[in-house]
C-alpha cells in the first residue's frame, strides 16, 4: 500500500509540474490558461510538490500569496508523509 502511495504521489506531482510548465506557455503566447481551480486540484491530489517545483521553475504564480503559501504548505505536507512511508523519521519528531 505505501508503494502506491509514493507511486501516486510522483505520478501527480509530474502531471502538476507539466501543468505548470504548460499554463505559463500558453500565458506567455495568450493561449487557452488551465484553470486555477485544475492547478489546486492537482497539488491537493498529490501533486504538491511538483506543483510548487514547477511555479518556482517556471516563474509561474509566483505573485500570489496562496499559491506561494499553499504550494509550499502542501510540498512540505507530502514530503514528510513521503519520509513517513519510507521509515525516515527524525529524532524527536512528533511523528511516530
């Protein structure tokens, strides 16, 4: 169960990084944008820590405060329940 877990979560965060390189082209050239709504859907979803590698890569977001914040929050989420799965844990930690 924790492979599909990691699994998932790479998978997501993946599709949330191309997603973000994908909006900030097609804002550059004034294309059709994917919606913010999409761009929160997959970083709560599992995708947050593509999702904020992928705003700080592309410069993309980067202007608004929930983005910045909520991306972060979220990558830092996933990333300790990442080390969580693995067994990682940090002497005194409050995780168990």
């Amino acid at each position: 169960m924790q492979t599909v877990v990691l699994i998932w979560i790479g998978l997501m965060s993946l599709w949330s990084f191309a997603t973000m390189g994908y909006d900030k082209q097609q804002a550059k050239k004034k294309g059709r944008r994917v919606p913010e709504r999409k761009l929160w859907t997959l970083a709560l979803l599992g995708g947050g820590i593509g999702a904020y590698f992928g705003m700080q890569t592309f410069r993309h977001k980067t202007r608004h405060t929930s983005f910045r914040i909520g991306f972060l929050v979220l990558a830092l989420a996933y990333g300790v329940l990442i080390l969580y799965l693995l067994g990682l844990r940090m002497p005194g930690s409050l995780i168990l």
